[in-house]
C-alpha cells in the first residue's frame, strides 16, 4: 500500500464500500493523513427500513485505526459558522429555520447552531422513531409534512 502520499482521508456514505477501503484508510490515517468524515448518519431510511449509514464507514475506519474524524458536516455547525462569519453582525439567528427529516442529524445542527429547528415525519423519522429518539434533541416544531 502506498500510503506515504495520502493527506486526508474523506468518508461519506459509499454503497460499494469494502474491506480494502477500511483497511487502506485505517493504514493512511496511522500513518499521518487526517482523517474527516462528511457526516455521522447511523441510518438512511429506505421503504421504512433503516439501512446502515456513513456511521458505520467511519466507526470501522476509526476502530482500525484508533483516531476519530473530524466531522464537517451536519450536526457539526461548522457550515453555519462559515455563513455567520460572512454576514457578520446582519445575521439574525431568529430568522433561520433548520427543516430536516432525522433528529440526530438535521435537529441537532439546528440546536448546535443556536438556530430554531422544524422536525418532518415524511423521511428519516417517523413517529415511531420520534419516540425513541426525542431525547437527542428536541426540535422547535414538528410538521407531519411539508
């Protein structure tokens, strides 16, 4: 494996990804690269079945290579704080509405954000799931739809 060359390890989710892929990102990262991920989804919801989702790459390439990523996109902040550097002092958090289908994810950017957030239960999140879940974040207003 020619690992010397690799800066940065990106995961996001990846239907086809395999062993040879775990094993070579865990090795890059051992070995110096970073290590981001592009989001942490335990799950994407297909037909009202849970199929596993980005967490699942990055959690075997973080057990391989025992460091965590770095996670850029939801429910890191991250792209709101670009956005508020950007406006500056005009930015009134009290006019954004995070509108999202999953809690853990959608929700939880709102609420880390400091933002007002809007549940939807035609996606990710059902009201079964809303049981469950509600403890991760609890969101502004929940719509049955849009």
């Amino acid at each position: 494996m020619n690992v010397e060359k690799v800066d940065a390890v990106l995961v996001g989710f990846d239907p086809k990804f395999n062993y040879y892929q775990l094993s070579y990102a865990s090795v890059c990262i051992q070995k110096g690269a970073k290590f981001f991920a592009t989001n942490e989804d335990k799950y994407w919801s297909i037909d009202n079945l849970m199929i596993p989702g980005s967490a699942a790459l990055t959690s075997g390439i973080s057990m391989g290579s025992g460091v965590k990523p770095v996670v850029m996109g939801k429910p890191n902040p991250h792209g709101f704080e670009i956005i508020a550097d950007e406006k500056g002092s005009s930015l009134d958090k009290s006019k954004w509405l995070m509108v999202g289908d999953k809690i853990e994810s959608d929700i939880l950017f709102g609420k880390n954000a400091g933002i007002d957030t809007c549940l939807v239960l035609t996606g990710a999140t059902n009201e079964e799931r809303l049981k469950n879940e509600i403890d991760i974040a609890t969101p502004t207003y929940i719509c049955k739809d849009l």
